[in-house]
C-alpha cells in the first residue's frame, strides 16, 4: 500500500509564494506518475499539476506558469511550487499516486489559504 503525506499549506497573502511537499512511503516511487489536485468547497476536486514517471508535466490552464511541478525520485517527494498566489488558488490540496488503471492512492491534504 502506497501512503502520501502532504505538507507545507498555510495562509498567504496574494501574490505570495508557497511550496507543498508530498513524501510518499512505500514501493517502486519512481514509477508512479505522480499529481497534485485541489477542492475548494462546493466544488468538484479538479487536477492542478500532473508529473508522469518518465517527467513529462501537465498543467490546469489556471495555474500555467505560476505552478510548477517537480519530483526527486531518491527522496521518494513530490513538490508544487506555487507562485503569485491568487485567492481563487484557496482549496485543499491533494497529492495523488497512480498507480494503474483505476488504481490511485490520495493524501488527506493540506490547506492552502490565500488571503489579505
């Protein structure tokens, strides 16, 4: 079993910079295509940043070129590098780990508040 712990959410004004981590714990980290998703209440959880095992990335268009993704494959850690915060960036932000077709594990999340 694959488990995912998220870390680094807090309060930041706008225009703020954040980094979430992701620390996964079990087998074979590198293959997993890794992402980072978020849900803001009432709303459907949607996928932020994506980076696959072979470290190819995708972005939602509302966060391209303000997020960027990364993975260190020895340290078994996914980041998200969030720059020029927006409050619409508020939400919850989960780390996911594919594994397979229908095979995904989820982190419980960390809380990103953007506001002045």
């Amino acid at each position: 079993q694959v488990q995912l712990v998220e870390s680094g959410g807090g309060l930041v004004q706008p225009g703020g910079s954040l980094r979430l981590s992701c620390a996964a714990s079990g087998s074979i980290f590198s293959i997993y295509d890794m992402g980072w998703y978020r849900q803001a209440p009432g709303k459907q959880r949607e996928l932020v940043a994506q980076i696959l095992s072979g470290g190819s990335t995708n972005y939602a268009d509302s966060v391209k070129g303000r997020f960027t993704i990364s993975r260190d494959n020895a340290k078994k850690l996914v980041y998200l590098q969030m720059d020029s915060l927006k409050s619409e960036d508020t939400a919850v932000y989960y780390c996911n780990a594919h594994i397979g077709p229908r095979k995904d594990y989820w982190g419980k999340g960390t809380l990103v508040t953007v506001s002045s």
